[in-house]
C-alpha cells in the first residue's frame, strides 16, 4: 500500500508540474522586450510602438543581430515555448530597409497574437517582415504584416505552421514564399494590395492550405506574365477551398493549376479570367 501511494504522490506531482503555468514577463519597450525573449514563458506587449532598430545593443543569448546592408536584423533562435500577445495598438517595427523584421530559427512551439509588424520606412525595402527557419508548431493569430518590406512571410523547413485571422498588404514585391515546408495552414485571413511579381510562391512543400481566406487587390508587373500562385518542385496536397479570389491584376492564376486543388472559391474581377465571376 506504501508502495501505491509513493507511486500515486510522484505522478500527481509530475502531473500539477507539467501543469504549472509559464511566467509572463510584461514589456512596454523594445529593450524589454528583447531581454524578455526565451523558453517557456508568455510575453506580454503593452500598448506602445516597439522600434527594434533601438533595442540592437541589448544582450541576449537567444537574440543575434546579424548586418544587412543598410543596418541589422534580429535572428531568434533555439527558443521554445514562447508566447508574444499584445494589447491593443500595438506595432513592432524596424528600421534598416534591407532587414528582416524578425527572423526565427531552430524555434519550436512559438505563438505570435494581436499586433502589426512592418518597417517604419515608406519607401520601397529589400527586407521581408517574418522569416521562419528550421521551425516546428509555429502559430500567428490576429496578426497584420504590412510593406514596404518585400514580402511578408518566408517559411523554409517549417513543420506544422497555422497563420489565423490574420493579414498580409501592401508588400513591395509578394505575398510570401514556402520553402520545403509541410502542414501549413491559412484559415480566415487576408492577402491584399501587394505586388509586382509572382505572389504565392510554394515550393516542394506538403500539405498547404488556404481556407476561408480573401486574396484580393494584387498585382503583377505589367511587364511580364506572372502567377498569382507559383508552384515547383514536388509538391503534394495544395489547396484552396471557400475563399474569394478578387480584383487581382494578374495574368495567370497558377503556373500548374493541376498542382492546386480548388473547391467552393469565387472568383471575381480578376485579370486572368477577364473579369467574369466563377466558382471553383
């Protein structure tokens, strides 16, 4: 009976443990917030405008700031179990217009909730907005990624990636590029205003899906015939179901449509079908 009840004490206390709640570290700055970044924890923005290009001197073992051209980068890595939700109002932004806004490697069960990120510059930038390297269970919710960085997401080598009610606009060259990626998922969101080349770009990924989703007011160079979606590589199971596809000034829906699977979508006004309404 002693035995059962040692027994009984060690996984009840292996189980309130594993139940513990992480601790939240609450930041109102981009200094403390790049101090704040690590494993299993809950960070918690107040409302503010995090300007990371001031925050570059802070130490922190999991944050390098790598040099681009016309500045630097953060590079968060080997991280695992952080959340980042914000309040209200907030925007976290950086500067240098050949950097990335953040960029993750080697990170797994990452949540990103409830704020804007971009450069605070206007004019045309060679830096995307989220780089995710090497991930695995990553997940943004209520998010908006805005231009004038190139593109607003970049997945290679990500596994099990969920981007929820969120947006992507107004990016100076596409929407987003996957990478030998799998499990991907895009429910209930929106991808708007952004061009001048191939928008959707997937390669060798598996498992990628558009749900629920608008893409709409894009656009091609006019010079060239370009893809709303790019698909290459071996590719397996791409879909796009239950979503507008609308205003796009873009010369070809795909470059290999038999590699998109597409039910119950409305198309409308788009360059490629000469604005005629269809349903696929």
């Amino acid at each position: 009976m002693k035995r059962l009840l040692c027994i009984w004490f060690i996984f009840v206390l292996f189980i309130s443990n594993g139940l513990k709640a992480q601790p939240e570290y609450r930041v109102k700055n981009a200094e403390e917030f790049i101090k704040a970044i690590g494993s299993d924890r809950i960070i918690i923005l107040q409302t503010a405008i995090y300007n990371l290009s001031t925050a570059s001197y802070i130490k922190n073992e999991r944050v390098t700031w790598l040099e681009t051209i016309d500045g630097i980068e953060p590079l968060i890595s080997k991280v695992r179990n952080m959340s980042i939700k914000a309040e209200i109002d907030v925007k976290m932004l950086i500067e240098p217009r050949y950097s990335w806004v953040m960029k993750f490697d080697n990170c797994k069960n990452i949540s990103i909730e409830n704020f804007t990120m971009g450069h605070t510059t206007g004019a045309y930038c060679s830096g995307g907005v989220l780089k995710f390297s090497n991930c695995e269970d990553i997940t943004l919710t209520k998010c908006i990624l805005f231009g004038c960085g190139t593109e607003g997401l970049f997945l290679e080598n990500v596994k099990k990636f969920n981007f929820e009610h969120s947006a992507i606009r107004e990016c100076s060259q596409d929407l987003m590029s996957l990478v030998n990626s799998e499990d991907i998922h895009f429910d209930n969101s929106l991808f708007t205003k952004t061009g001048q080349f191939e928008l959707i770009n997937i390669t060798t990924c598996n498992n990628v899906v558009f749900d629920h989703c608008s893409i709409t007011k894009n656009f091609n160079n006019p010079a060239y015939i370009m893809n709303l979606f790019n698909i290459s590589g071996k590719c397996s199971d791409i879909a796009i179901s239950n979503s507008e596809i609308s205003d796009n000034r873009v010369r070809s829906f795909a470059n290999d449509e038999s590699k998109l699977t597409q039910k119950n979508n409305k198309l409308l006004k788009n360059d490629f079908q000469k604005n005629k309404t269809v349903t696929k």
